[in-house]
C-alpha cells in the first residue's frame, strides 16, 4: 500500500513539473503541435497518478485484493509508455516513439479493468 501511494505521489510531483516546464521551458522552442503532444503525456501522467494513489487507497480496506496491486502496477507502465513516449516524440520529434504511445495506452486500459475486476471480486 505504501509503496502505491509513494508512486503515485512522485508522479503526481513529476506531472506537475514536466507540465511547468512544458508550459514555460518549452513554449517558444517546440511547435504548437509538439507542445500539444507534451501536455497531453502530462495530463494522462497526472490522471494515472491519481490512479495510483487510488490503488493504495483501496489497498488499505482490501488488502487481499491482489488484482489491485497487478492494476497498479499496469497503470505505473503505462504512464512509463504512454506519457514517457509522448514527451520523448515532443522533445525530440523522433517519429519512432509514436508507436510506443498505444502500448502504454493498453496498459491504461488494461490497468483500470483489472482494478475493476479486483474489486468486483471483493463482492
């Protein structure tokens, strides 16, 4: 349970830094375009942050629900892929970390189903 709110709590730090320094390090020297590419890796990172600390939330009533954990852990990768790719593209412009992006995506999607699937165990 800790180790999810520590995760989610240096994410939710590091979105809000990367956002700072898009909104004022990186305007003027990438495209509006890239910049836009930027913002959203920070809006998905600070969304999936939130998620993390919800993980360590429900650890603390649940802790058998082992599937939260798994959850967890599929939302942290996927802020890893998905944001991670999403500032690389931006800052570089290296079209090869577009397809990386999807994947990260997945791991989203896939994260916040398991969790669903955890607790619809608990009932």
């Amino acid at each position: 349970m800790k180790l999810f709110a520590m995760l989610g709590a240096i994410n939710m730090a590091l979105g809000v830094i990367l956002g700072a320094f898009g909104a004022h390090g990186l305007k003027g020297k990438l495209s509006p375009e890239m910049l836009a590419v930027f913002q959203t890796g920070v809006q998905y990172q600070i969304y999936h942050a939130l998620g993390l600390l919800l993980v360590a939330a429900l650890l603390l009533p649940y802790p058998q629900a082992t599937g939260l954990r798994t959850g967890g852990w599929l939302l942290l990768a996927g802020i890893i892929l998905f944001s991670g790719s999403l500032y690389l593209l931006a800052v570089t412009g290296a079209k090869f970390f577009g397809p990386v992006t999807p994947i990260g995506g997945a791991c989203f999607i896939i994260g916040w189903i398991w969790i669903f699937w955890a607790m619809l165990k608990e009932f």
